[in-house]
C-alpha cells in the first residue's frame, strides 16, 4: 500500500504545471476530446511507466542495499530541486493526421522520455521492487494531474499558483529523499 501511495502522491503533485500537463491543456483545446485525450494519456503512461518501474526493479537487483539507499536519496534531493525549475512551454501545435488517441499517446510516451516523473518512477520502482503496484500508482498519479488539465483546463491555471505547487513537490521530494536516508541510519 506504500507503494502505491507512495507513487501516486509523488506523481500527482510533481505533475502539476509539468509540460505533460501543459501538453494535456493544448491537447484538449485543439481535439476537443476528453476522454479519448485520457485514454491516449493511459496508454502511453502505462507503456512508459510501466518500463520505467521494471527498469528501477532490475537495477536494485544489481546495486548493493546500502549503495542504492545512497543513491536513491541523492536522486529525489535532485528532484526537489530538479521541480523548482518550470518547464519550458514546448509550442507542438503541429497538425496531425493521425487523430486524437495516437497523437496523445506518442506524443505523451515521448515527453515522459527523460522527464521527472519518468526518472521518479525508475527510483520507486528500485525502492519498493514492486513495478505494478508502482506503475498504477504513478499512472493514477499522471491521470489525476493531466485530468484536471483536460476536464478544467484554463479556469484551473488562473487560480492555482504554479510556483507554491512546484514549492510543495519539491518538499514531498526531499522528504522521500530524507526518509530513504533515516530508514537506512544514514
């Protein structure tokens, strides 16, 4: 249950204001297609997530317990740090042929490459060695923050600052971080 807690809460709060987020808002405006946006948002969560969490599996399996405590912890003060710095507005307003659903989901499998959440996921997946429960729990994370994008879109970014979310996912970083550290007897 840690796990999936864990995860979804890390994820959900990062997410806002991310560029997937803000890609959710552009998507949604230009399709006018919100369940199917969702859909493609699910799907290619799951995908990226999905390897993202496996990855982290296999990675414990390899690093010694106390080396992987260390890095971990170093890896979510990083994030803390990493969500103060907003993301640039990517303008991919490009015209697509291939509608709502696919270009949702490659669009959305394409920018979690790299991204926080992405790299988040492959610490938790490391951490609690549990890649399904982790992979629902930062998807239900990913749909819980793109949603409010697609279903609230622009009434919601006139009334949430984005500078005290991205105040708060940092801290809830750094405290995993710091709980990783104490959990260890570091």
């Amino acid at each position: 249950m840690e796990a999936l807690f864990s995860s979804f809460l890390m994820v959900a709060i990062s997410e806002m204001g991310d560029k997937t987020q803000l890609l959710a808002l552009v998507l949604m405006l230009r399709f006018r297609r919100p369940w199917v946006i969702m859909g493609g948002i699910l799907a290619a969560t799951l995908l990226n997530h999905g390897l993202a969490a496996w990855a982290g599996g296999w990675v414990a399996q390899l690093v010694a317990p106390t080396t992987l405590r260390y890095i971990l912890a170093a890896l979510f003060f990083v994030f803390a740090l990493w969500i103060l710095i907003p993301d640039k507005e990517d303008d991919d307003d490009k015209s697509s042929k291939y509608g709502a659903f696919l270009t949702t989901l490659v669009t959305f499998f394409l920018a979690e490459m790299g991204d926080k959440t992405q790299l988040a996921t492959i610490a938790l997946g490391a951490r609690f060695q549990a890649p399904v429960v982790v992979t629902m729990g930062t998807t239900l994370g990913m749909l819980v923050a793109d949603g409010l994008a697609v279903f609230f879109g622009e009434s919601l970014t006139k009334k949430i600052p984005l500078k005290y979310v991205r105040i708060a996912a940092a801290v809830l970083f750094a405290a995993f971080g710091a709980t990783i550290l104490v959990s260890s007897g570091a």
